[in-house]
C-alpha cells in the first residue's frame, strides 16, 4: 500500500516524458494549427477584385497578416521549446527569432516609408503616378507572404 512513495513518483515521470508518438502528433497538430491561421487570414483577399483603382490599400493590408503570422509562428515555436529538446528543433527556434527580429524591422521600416510616400504623393497636383519609395519593402513582405 503505497500512496505517495518512489514507485509513485516514478509512474509520474513515465507518464510526463514525451513519446517520438506524442512528437509527431504534437507537430502534425501545430501544422493544422498554422495551416487554418493561414486561411483565416488570407480569406480577405477574395473581397477586393471588383476595386482596380485602389492598390495602395493592398499593401497597407499586409501589415496585419504579416504581424499575425509572425506571432502565430513565434507562439508554435516557444511551444515546442517547451516539449522538444531536440538539437533540430533548437536550431529552428533560433532561425525563428531571427526571421522574427527580421519581420520586426521590415515592418518598421515599410511603415515608415509608406508614410512617408503618402506625404509625398498627397502633396503632388492630381498625379496617378505613384511613388516607389516603399517597392523594396513590399517586395520583401511578398517574398515572406510565400513562406
């Protein structure tokens, strides 16, 4: 009659270590998870096809979804810190943080030069033509809109 003795505390142990099993469900799952974040977000796009005239709303619109993602991306990656402590698993946790400090500057950057391109063509007499101050950046957010 043991309640609360090693055999106890050993049955915990076993049944907090994590299995290869419960591994590859947890990252099956945590893809799902990232999967329907996607779609959830990118629903928007399939609104806006009647509206030629309005481009520059395009790229205001990625600021949100880029922000999401990065924050959806971040939060799988500190829930597999937790459970994983494999070397892979680590690098990718390092290799995530740096593509987050990296999202983090481009979208600082792009907010910042699209500002300032719309001080610039708001000040110009009924001109179409607009400016390419903010094309790199945008370029930038696509490239990471793929990934």
């Amino acid at each position: 009659m043991y309640w609360h003795g090693a055999e106890c505390g050993r049955d915990v142990q076993s049944q907090t270590s994590v299995s290869p099993s419960n591994q590859s469900q947890m990252i099956i799952m945590m893809m799902m998870v990232m999967m329907m974040m996607m779609m959830i977000i990118d629903d928007d796009d399939d609104d806006d096809d009647d509206d030629d005239d309005d481009d520059d709303d395009d790229d205001d619109d990625l600021i949100p979804i880029i922000a999401c993602r990065v924050f959806c991306f971040s939060c799988l990656l500190i829930i597999n810190s937790l459970y994983f402590t494999n070397i892979l698993i680590i690098i990718i946790y390092i290799s995530g943080i740096i593509i987050n400090i990296i999202m983090i500057i481009t979208i600082i950057i792009t907010t910042i030069s699209g500002k300032f391109s719309i001080n610039i063509s708001s000040h110009k007499k009924k001109d179409k033509k607009k400016t390419k101050i903010a094309t790199g950046s945008v370029k930038l957010w696509k490239l990471w809109n793929l990934v």
